[in-house]
C-alpha cells in the first residue's frame, strides 16, 4: 500500500497543476468570447485556483520530502546524490514532472 499511495502522490502535483492550468486557460476564453458569464464562473475559477495552490503546496513538499530521501539514500553514491538533487530542484520549474520519474527510477527499487 504504501509503494501505490507514494506512486499517487507522485503523480498527483502534475497533473492538478496541468489540468487547473487547462481549466482556467478555457474559462478565460469563454469569458473573453462573451460566452460564459456570471457568478457560476466566477466560483469554478476561484475554486480551479484554490486546487492549483494545493497541487502546488503539495509539489514543494514532495519535492522536499524526495531531496531529503536522496540525501540520506545509501543506495546511492555522491555523485548520483548531487545529480538527483539539482534535477529534483531545477526541474521542479516544469510543473513538478521529475516527481513521477524520481519515483519511478530510485523510490521503486527502494521500496521493492
């Protein structure tokens, strides 16, 4: 259970962000094209934001959780130590999608 639910959490950052991103790009075209309008808007857009931060908040801590699992990994070496840490922080930027492959690559083997 735990391998599956840390698979998910993996998985969940990027795709709330990508998905509220979608979301949020359309309703501004339908606004902007006068074809929705009004309070039922106005709440799926505050809502699609408020899920965003989420996802976000959830990436940073992930993110921290993983650099730290990294570091303390005896698995693997420095030099792999450094690289998992400087793609775990610069590649962050791109809506968190080093966190499934992370996953995938160390935290399967680890947790086999």
């Amino acid at each position: 259970m735990k391998k599956t639910l840390s698979c998910i959490l993996s998985f969940i950052p990027t795709v709330t962000v990508l998905t509220c991103i979608v979301i949020l790009i359309i309703i501004t075209g339908l606004i902007n094209g006068g074809i929705a309008d009004g309070v039922f808007i106005t709440v799926l857009q505050t809502c699609t934001l408020i899920v965003e931060i989420l996802g976000f908040i959830l990436g940073v801590v992930l993110l921290v959780i993983y650099i730290i699992k990294t570091i303390i990994n005896r698995n693997l070496t420095v030099g792999m130590k450094i690289l998992w840490c400087a793609l775990l922080f610069y590649l962050s930027v791109f809506f968190f999608a080093i966190l499934p492959v992370y996953w995938f690559v160390v935290l399967r083997k680890e947790q086999a």
